[in-house]
C-alpha cells in the first residue's frame, strides 16, 4: 500500500450524512442563493458565537477585503504588514491603493506600532493590520494611532476564529474586522469568507456591495460586485459549527503535544502570543535559526512523505507589483519559518513522525 502523504492541513468534514440532509432541504425549498435561508442562519448563528452584531456571509476572505477597502473609502496609501499571506497585500493594489509597508516586530510577527507613525504621510487613509496565525496585534495602540492621525483600521483576522482579546472576540475590533472561512482554515465552509462590523450602515452598504447594489428590481444603490455566498457553502458552516468546539480542542491538545517534545531542543523559536488573548491555533509555526537550517529539516520531511508550508514566504514588499522598501525584520522571519502539520485528523503517531524527523535533523550542526 502506498504511504498516506501528510499535508500542512486537512479540511475537517463534518458527517457526510449531516450534510446531505442539509442538502435535501436546500432541494425542497430549491434555493440556491440570493440570502437564502441558510445563509441567514449562519450569519445569526456566528454574530451570536462572536457577540458582534452583524456578519455579513462573502464568497471568500479576499472579497471582504476588497469590500473593506471599498466601503471605507480608502485611497492613496495604505499602510499595512509586510508578513500576510499575498491577498492582505493585494486587495490593496486591486482597489488601486498603494500598500505602505512597516516591519514586523521580530517575536509577536504582527505590524510593529512603533513605526507605524513615520510611514504617515498626508495620503495615508488606512491601516491593515494581520493578526498573524491568529495573535492578536496591538490592537489599542492602532486604534490610537488611527484615531489621532484620522485613519481606517481594517484587521485581516483570517486566523482568529475563536480568538478572544481581553474576553471578546477579536472580529469586534477595527472599524470593521474580515475573516476567511477557506477549505484550510480552523472552519471552513469551503470557499467563504465574512466582515464582521458594529456600524448599521456599513452593514446595510455591504448587503448592496455584495450583490450588485441590487435594491430590489431594477434599482440600484450604488456599485456593487458578486460577492454572496451560497447556500450549498452555507450548509458546510452550518454542519461543521456543530463540530467546532471539539476542533478547536483538539488542535489545542496537538500543538501541547507538539510544544512538549520540541521543549527539549535549542534552536527552535516560537512566535510570542499576546499575554491579553486566547489564541485558537490555525497553524504550528516554528522559527529556525536560519534558512539552511529550515531547508535541512524541511527536505527530510519532504522525503519521508510530510509537506509543511513555508508560511509566509517570500515577504510580501518583495513582490514585483509593489514598491519595495526593504523589511529586514520581515525578510528574516519569513525565510526562517515554517508551519507543520496540524489538522483535525492528525494522529499522534504522525506527529511523533514529524517530530523525529527533526529532532534528528536538528543534531547535526
Ligand atoms: C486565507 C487568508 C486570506 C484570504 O482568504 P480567502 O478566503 O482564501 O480569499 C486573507 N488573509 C489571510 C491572512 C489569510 O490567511
């Protein structure tokens, strides 16, 4: 028999009988989309578990940030993290904003605060900051930053489901937070994604942003794009919700188990979580000491069958559509860090695998 390859991550599955069921009353009804039922139940039941007063269901996590950008009228600069994955960087550059970047503080990863501040100039008109694998920013000093200096603050908190900054959830935070609810994230409704927002209007501009401006038959609020959601992923959110708690458990007990064998050895960092939050982790990042390092113990992974992910890799002011200041901080960490496997299906005796492979490969200096 062929040897199962193990992936950076699985997508957890709810039972496929669950999900059939939902299926056969998306067939009764024969609705699709358009704010269907289901869709409408998931955004209820998120703003319940998040205690946010509205979310608005998006086809993925890069629309609601395009969306973010749009609705808060953000033009000219945009400052933001050098280390994200290429859509927090993106969006900015498709919604015809220049990206501003400011390193990173070398333990927490996230935007360092301290020199936001020298990156503003009159054009700047915005902040998008990533809670990077799911560790809160500094939130308070951004939101003061932003409010002295008139800016909009948008945090990517693709990695935060179940994140709570000081006892809340951090999708409260910013003037509006955006998620991701990708195949590979900690919950998942295959594609999807959600802006989660306090504001009454900014709600009711999202409804007609993410269908066309649409305000009923032939009349029209403003520019809109495509960016609903269906109920068929609807479903998926609905069905894995239940499963939810018991996930994110389980991750907390691998990355446990984790964290005690690698305990032992030198030469491993590890990004320093905000002492404010409760981090549910989305991925297993570990920093070595230098890249060749990274490539010796990634290569023998690699040829026992094991695929972590350089995440995230390359720096993201080393793209070639942007301007490119170097980032030293940003530079380094992201050619010294790599994500292992961690998933819902993960067994213990993969990890112990895992875990052999480098601690053998960490012996030799
Ligand atoms: C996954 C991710 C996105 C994009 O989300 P999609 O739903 O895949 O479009 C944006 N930012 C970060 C930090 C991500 O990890």
């Amino acid at each position: 028999m062929e040897k199962k390859k193990i992936y950076v991550t699985e997508p957890f599955l709810p039972p496929l009988d669950e999900y059939t069921d939902k299926l056969k009353s998306i067939w009764q009804k024969n609705r699709l989309t358009n704010d269907g039922p289901l869709v409408q139940e998931l955004e209820e039941k998120l703003a319940g578990r998040f205690d946010v007063d509205h979310v608005l269901f998006l086809n993925n996590g890069t629309t609601a940030l395009q969306i973010a950008i749009n609705i808060l009228g953000l033009k000219g600069e945009i400052i933001t993290t050098p280390f994200s994955y290429v859509a927090t960087t993106s969006s900015i550059v498709w919604e015809n904003c220049k990206p501003v970047f400011v390193d990173i503080d070398s333990e927490t990863l996230n935007i360092d605060p301290a020199k936001i501040e020298e990156k503003i100039t009159p054009s700047t008109t915005g902040i998008i900051a990533t809670h990077v694998f799911g560790n809160p920013c500094d939130i308070e000093k951004i939101e003061e930053l932003a409010s002295r200096h008139n800016l909009k603050v948008i945090f990517d908190a693709a990695h935060c489901f179940g994140t709570t900054y000081k006892g809340a959830s951090v999708f409260n935070r910013g003037d509006l937070s955006i998620t991701s609810f990708h195949a590979t994230k900690v919950f998942q409704t295959v594609e999807g994604g959600a802006i989660f927002t306090g504001d009454d209007k900014v709600a009711e501009r999202v409804k007609y942003m993410r269908n066309f401006g649409h305000d009923g038959f032939g009349r029209f609020n403003g520019v809109g794009i495509n960016g609903k959601n269906s109920e068929i992923h609807a479903a998926m959110g609905l069905c894995n919700l239940k499963y939810i708690d018991e996930v994110m458990e389980v991750r907390r007990e691998q990355c446990q188990y984790y964290n005690s064998r690698l305990d032992q050895i030198t030469g491993i960092t590890y990004q320093k979580t905000s002492e404010d939050a409760c981090v549910i982790p989305a991925y297993y990042p570990i920093i070595f000491k230098s890249e060749q390092k990274l490539l010796r113990v990634m290569n023998a992974l690699e040829s026992s069958g094991i695929s972590p992910r350089r995440y995230f890799y390359p720096s993201l002011n080393l793209l070639d559509y942007v301007e490119g200041n170097s980032m030293p901080v940003a530079e380094d960490v992201s050619v010294r860090i790599l994500c292992l496997p961690l998933f819902h299906n993960l067994k213990r005796s993969e990890q112990d695998l895992i875990l052999e492979i480098i601690l053998k490969n960490m012996d030799l200096e």
